[in-house]
C-alpha cells in the first residue's frame, strides 16, 4: 500500500529546493510585497465610499451616513499607509524606488488619496450619466452602476490613477488588473481619462499607460489604444518611459474593434472611427473614419 504521507513529503522537499534554485519567482526572506487582498479591500472600500449602497453588503442609512463613512474612512486610511509603505520599501529593496520613504510620508499620500474622494465622485457621476446616455438600453443609472462593467473599471481606473500620480509602485497596477480580470477592461492606471467617459459592452478593450482621452469619448469593446513597436537600447534592452500611445481629444467615438497605435497618433475633436480599422497616423478634426471592401474611407 502506496505510503502517500512520504510521498508527499517528498514532494515538498522536491519544492522547497526549487525554492532555492528558481530565483526570481518567489521572495523569502525579503521585503514583504503588498499582496493582492489587502489591496483589493482598499479598493472595495473606496467603491463602498464612491457608490454607498451599491458594493458591499451595508447599505446605509441616511441618518447614521457620517459614522458609516467615517469609519470606512478611519480603517482605509490606515490600510493605505500600511499597503504604501510596503510598496515603497519593496521597490525601494530592488531600485526601482527613489522617493522618501517614512510613516509620514506615507500617511501625507493616504489622506490625499482619500481627500480625492469628493472630486473621485464628481467625474464617476458623470461617467454614469455618459453610460446612461449613451446607450439606449440602459433603463437607470442605478442599472449602469450596478450592471455595466465599464462603471467597475473606471471607477478602478480614477482610484489607481491618483495613487499611479503619487508614485506609489505596484499598488496601482494590482487594482488595474484586478478590474481587468473581473471586467475584460484592461486600464493601466498611468493613462489620463477626461470627464464623461463611456465604455459600451467593454470586453476586449485596452488602454496604455501614456493614452490620452479628452472629455466625452465614447469607446466600444474590443477598442485597443496600444503602442507600435518598442524601441531597444544598443544593449538589447527596451527603452522605458515617453510617449507611446495615442490621444483622443474631446468628443471622439471609436466602434469595436478599432485598433489606434503609437504616441504621434492624435485623433482629433469630434471624429468617428469605424469598426475594424488600424490607425498608426494622425485623423483631423470632424473626420469619419472607415473600413469597407478593403479600402479606408476618410470623409
């Protein structure tokens, strides 16, 4: 009779000394890493804080809505301060991290995050009356909050931008993916998004880190906003930072499937890009853009 209790001992030897070979895909005995729940709980509060009644389980009422935030508030605060100072001294351990890391230097950027929330709610509110509006199935704005999948990832989006702007590593990139497994959206917190943003279906759609968006832009799924190809150094490495992906200036529509590439590429105010085109180039002002029988129509 097969001794499972030795076998499977031995198989936790046989990992452990990969443990000891395969550098690079575990951290033991370094700086502890954030890890994606307490990051996740972070991001959950701020969407009970955003949207109170619609994430999570208590739905609050009016008459006790001060202590309902102000708790929230009291544990966020610490919770950002702990994830923060993780973050920092873990990018710091590797060089990646340059900036000061101390309690207070932490605690300044947890109560600037929070003190955002008043403006967070402001544009989310206009995301959702873009959302409402701008398809014609909507039947609420209680049903875009809570049923459009873009309403998660944006609102993912102006939490992990702010920390992305404060220089807070790993952090932001662990709520932008987290939003992208539970939507298909696919935001990097760097990117800069305007007032009214509206995202129809959203699967399938990706946004680069240094993608501008004007005000009143109207994406559908499969939209990607990428780089074209990355440059290297003479060494082999790629070249990190500048601009690599494109703009969309206020009042742009873009239709599924439609493919914008590279950072000289600016599609101009009040232009309609059609379903299944590939844009490397700039599209003027007022232009409608489509793809028909091979060939792409400008008008």
């Amino acid at each position: 009779m097969t001794d499972f209790g030795k076998e499977l001992t031995d198989i936790s030897r046989r990992i452990v000394k990969t443990y000891e070979k395969e550098g690079g895909i575990n951290r033991i005995d370094g700086v502890n890493l954030p890890a994606t729940k307490p990051v996740v709980d972070i991001l959950e509060t701020f969407l009970h804080i955003l949207f109170p009644g619609y994430f999570g389980k208590r739905v609050p009422a009016r008459s006790n809505m001060l202590f309902f935030v102000q708790s929230m508030i009291d544990n966020l605060f610490l919770n950002c301060v702990d994830e923060f100072s993780r973050a920092c001294r873990f990018a710091e351990a590797t060089g990646s991290y340059t900036g000061e890391i101390t309690k207070t230097t932490c605690e300044e950027k947890a109560f600037k995050l929070i003190s955002l929330i008043p403006e967070m709610r402001s544009l989310l509110k206009l995301d959702t009356i873009a959302g409402y509006e701008g398809d014609p199935a909507s039947k609420s704005i209680e049903e875009v909050i809570s049923c459009y999948p873009y309403m998660y990832a944006i609102a993912t989006h102006r939490i992990a931008h702010e920390i992305y702007q404060m220089d807070i590593p790993l952090i932001p990139r662990i709520m932008s993916e987290w939003a992208h497994r539970r939507t298909g959206i696919d935001i990097h917190p760097g990117a800069q998004i305007g007032k009214s943003f509206f995202i129809d279906h959203g699967t399938g759609v990706v946004i680069g880190e240094t993608a501008e968006i004007g005000s009143n832009v109207k994406l559908y799924q499969g939209v990607t906003l990428g780089a074209l190809s990355i440059p290297k150094n003479p060494d082999g490495t790629i070249v990190k930072g500048g601009k690599r992906h494109p703009t969309l200036r206020n009042n742009v529509t873009i239709y599924s499937g439609a493919t914008i590439l590279g950072g000289k590429t600016v599609i101009g105010e009040n232009s309609v890009i059609g379903a299944n085109t590939w844009i490397t180039a700039p599209v003027p002002p007022g232009t409608k853009v489509s793809f028909q029988e091979k060939q792409v129509y400008h008008t």
